[in-house]
C-alpha cells in the first residue's frame, strides 16, 4: 500500500479538527492500525493540536514504547504564558499579524491562492549527509536545523521565514512537564536567512529579555509587506524523535502523515525517518518552487510523492 492510498483510507477515520470534534464531540486523540500489505502494518498516532505541540505529541508517542516510563504530563495552561512572552519577547514580537497594515496583502495572498489548485503533490526528500557534514565543517558554530532553514528558506525563494520555537525551559514556569501548545512563531527575514550564521543570531536571541520599550526591540525588524507576502515556514521535529521498538517487528519508516491542500506559503517539516537520518517534508507555493526544490543539493534522493 502506498502512502496516497493509507491517506486516502484514513481519510474518513482521522481526528477532526478542534472546531468539528466540539460539535460532534469526537476524539482528539487516536492510536491505530492499518494493514499495509502482507506482514506490514502503519502505525498512526494522532494528537489534535488544541491539546499539544510537537513536544507534547512526541512526548506520548514514546510512552507506547514497550517497556518505557509512563511520565504524567501537566494539562493545567498556564494562564500566564502569554504574559511570559511579552515579558521575555518584547511584546507583539511573538505575534504573526501584530498589526492590521502587516497583515493587508499576506491575507490578500492567501485569498488569491486558495483561488487555485493545488500545485502539485507534497515531496518528501532525504537530506544529504555528506553535504550536511560539509556545510557543519563550515559553519561549526551551526546546528542542523539553522543550515537546512537557510536552504530551504532560499530555496523556496522565501522573503519572510517563520520558525517555531519550543518556549519549555526557556522561560520561567513552563517546562518539559507542560502538556499543550508552548511555542512562539519566530520571525526570520530576508537578510537574516541567508546563511546558517543569520539563522543562529535570530534563534540565539529568540529568549532575550525584552528591552524597556518593547516595541523599540520590534519595530526595527518589521518587514516591508512585500516581504511578508512571500512566506516560507519550517518547523523541525528533529529533536522530538523517539523509537519505537515493537515486539516481533521492524521499524521501516516513520513519517508525518499529512495531506497538502493549496498552500499561501512553502511549507517545510524536517524530521527523522529513522534514527539517525534527516528528511524533509515539502509542500511548496507555486510550482516554479517545487521544482526548484528538486535540485537543492541539500537533498540526496526522493522518499516518495505524496498526495
């Protein structure tokens, strides 16, 4: 069975979206298994975002490892996390939209692109470990993550980037033991993604303390609306990876489970397939872009096209 077709049969069974499982008072969180062919089975484990992050989701994906720790995860929000934020981040700093001119033509944007079709399937590609060790020796100072956002920031000709950042352990009174949504969208520009080095400086600082006038720390990287009208957004899950040995069988691939719909951005998921290797799920803009990605030398081969 390929991936179209375990999408295409889950179709009807997945989790609903917060505002359909309210109506419906349906789950929001499912563990379940499809054949996939003979002596193979998909695993799919899903997590309504209303109830958690990638932190959180990964967190209880790894409790079904025989043997492992069952740790209680706190649901109690903290109701001042976004107090926390404009006290650590400088106010509408961890805001997408924080103004009604900034958001004028990214809205535009997306209406003009939900107009159309599709551009072409999602691709997933294996990232180049020889490559990636390359761009590590020249840039040592650089995690994994800040050289592939760079890549694919440029390579979908991004002039805004917005990355997501784990807020557990980074500011006072949230940490790894808060189940929910504790992340902020960092915002990248043009400039600053460049290179690798740009990407470091932005997420270094992404917890500094906010300045007296929080809005002095803002307003100086307030992109111009040409900007924010072409926008690349890359979260990685790289981190969150766990393993997932079950009795009698082997682990052959582990992927996110996603179908793509018209995009108003180019969408980016890296992730770990296996322990030990890097992939990137792609959705792109417009189809110029999915081409281009194709030939980004980051990636060495294509794990499949999705749909």
């Amino acid at each position: 069975m390929t991936y179209e077709e375990i999408l295409c049969a889950w179709r009807d069974k997945q989790i609903k979206p917060a505002w359909q499982a309210w109506i419906k008072n349906s789950p929001l969180f499912q563990v379940a298994v499809t054949s996939t062919g003979p002596n193979e089975f998909a695993l799919i484990v899903e997590l309504n975002h209303v109830l958690g992050d990638g932190d959180t989701f990964y967190k209880v994906y790894g409790m079904l490892q025989p043997g492992a720790a069952i740790v209680a995860l706190s649901p109690e929000r903290k109701d001042g996390f976004s107090a926390f934020l404009a006290d650590s981040q400088g106010a509408s700093d961890h805001l997408y939209t924080p103004s009604l001119r900034r958001c004028v033509k990214p809205v535009i944007g997306m209406v003009q692109t939900f107009c159309k079709r599709a551009v072409q399937p999602p691709r997933v590609f294996s990232v180049d470990s020889q490559w990636l060790a390359q761009q590590k020796a020249d840039a040592p100072a650089c995690s994994t993550n800040d050289i592939l956002t760079s890549a694919l920031l440029k390579g979908c000709g991004a002039r805004y980037g917005i990355v997501p950042v784990n807020l557990r352990g980074r500011i006072p009174g949230i940490d790894c033991s808060d189940a929910g949504n504790y992340w902020r969208p960092q915002e990248i520009l043009d400039d600053e993604f460049q290179t690798p080095l740009g990407v470091r400086g932005v997420i270094s600082t992404a917890t500094a303390a906010a300045p007296t006038c929080a809005e002095q720390k803002r307003g100086s990287r307030r992109p111009r609306l040409a900007q924010a009208g072409r926008i690349g957004f890359v979260t990685n899950w790289t981190a969150f990876y766990r393993d997932l040995d079950l009795p009698g069988c082997e682990q052959l691939l582990h992927m996110p489970l996603m179908r793509s719909k018209q995009m108003s951005r180019s969408y980016f998921v890296i992730f770990r397939p296996a322990k030990g290797q890097v992939a990137v799920w792609c959705a792109a803009r417009d189809a110029g872009v999915a081409k281009g990605l194709e030939k980004l030398p980051v990636f060495s081969a294509s794990v499949g096209m999705l749909a």
